[in-house]
C-alpha cells in the first residue's frame, strides 16, 4: 500500500512535518528529530553530574552495535556506522550548545533530571533501530535531488539555529552516495 504525501505529513504531524518535507524524508527526519530531542536530558545529567559531553566508550559501544546489525537492515556496516557517527555529532552539538547557554546564564533551566541508563539510553537504543530501519529504506528508494529536498525539509529549523545547523549535521551523508 502506498501512502500518500498527505497521509504521511498527517502520520508525522506530531514530529514536526511541514508542507516542504518530502514525503520520501519524512521517516528519517522524524526519527533524527527524536533522537536530538532527548540531548537537552542528556545535557541536563552531564551538566548536574559534572560529566563531558564527550563520551568516547559509549560512542564506541553505540557504533560497534550499530557496524554489528547493520546487514539485518539491509546496509553495509559503512553506512549505517557513518550515518550513526553524524547522529551522535549532532547530538553532541545540541548538548555543547545547552551547557554552553547555561554557562552563560550560571545555571541551567528547572527541568526534572531524568535517568541516563535507565531511562535516556533504552530510549537512544531504541531510536538506533528506528534510524537503522529508515535509513535502510530510504536507500532502496531513488530520490530525483535528494540533497535539495533534505535543505528544502531542513529549512523549517530556521528559527532555532542550533537545531537547524544539529539537522544539518545528522543528515550530512544522507543523500550520499552508498552501495548496499
């Protein structure tokens, strides 16, 4: 069954869909869009347990796990282990530019802490899965101009420049070139 551009932007309304989101990115966008939503949380534990933003041995975990299944969803370990290292960047962005802000400011805003390996990460786990699959999908489409229609998509971030420039660097090997 084939969904319509409507069908999908109404699907994807929730996640931030907008008239200029192709139908083909829609998915990937959304799931992106998850992901870098919950680096302000992460953000808030790193800032209130003093820790890095940098977090080399999960970054490797995380990368390992994704090199190990890419195959079950149809990618080479290369693309599914270079799209996820722009992920985690872009997520590394959002947190440096909240604790950079908050620094500024001498404290961060009231927000409850939520738990980093009990609740943060089974979310990230399962968002890597969710990416892996779209990502998966996305290259057994042919998409005519794919990197103008991820700008075009990218556009509606404009009024928040640092999730504007986080989307840019999450989808910047999206509309690479790959072999499966």
């Amino acid at each position: 069954m084939r969904l319509t551009p409507f069908v999908l932007c109404f699907t994807f309304s929730l996640l931030g869909c907008s008239a200029n989101s192709p139908p083909e990115l829609t998915p990937v966008l959304a799931a992106i869009g998850q992901r870098l939503d919950l680096a302000q949380s992460v953000a808030v534990h790193k800032w209130d347990n003093a820790l890095a933003v940098e977090a080399p041995a999960r970054e490797l975990q995380v990368l390992q796990q994704v090199h190990a299944s890419a195959p079950d969803y149809g990618l080479t370990p290369e693309r599914a282990t270079a799209f996820f290292a722009d992920q985690i960047e872009a997520n590394k962005m959002i947190q440096y530019g909240f604790i950079d802000r908050w620094t500024a400011l001498g404290k961060r805003p009231p927000q409850q802490p939520r738990d980093l390996a009990n609740e943060l990460r089974p979310r990230l786990d399962m968002l890597q899965s969710t990416l892996l699959h779209e990502l998966g999908r996305l290259d057994r489409l042919p998409i005519k101009d794919c990197p103008r229609k991820r700008a075009d998509a990218l556009a509606r971030y404009a009024n928040d420049p640092l999730r504007h420039l986080a989307m840019v660097r999450a989808t910047a090997q999206l509309c690479a070139p790959h072999s499966s």
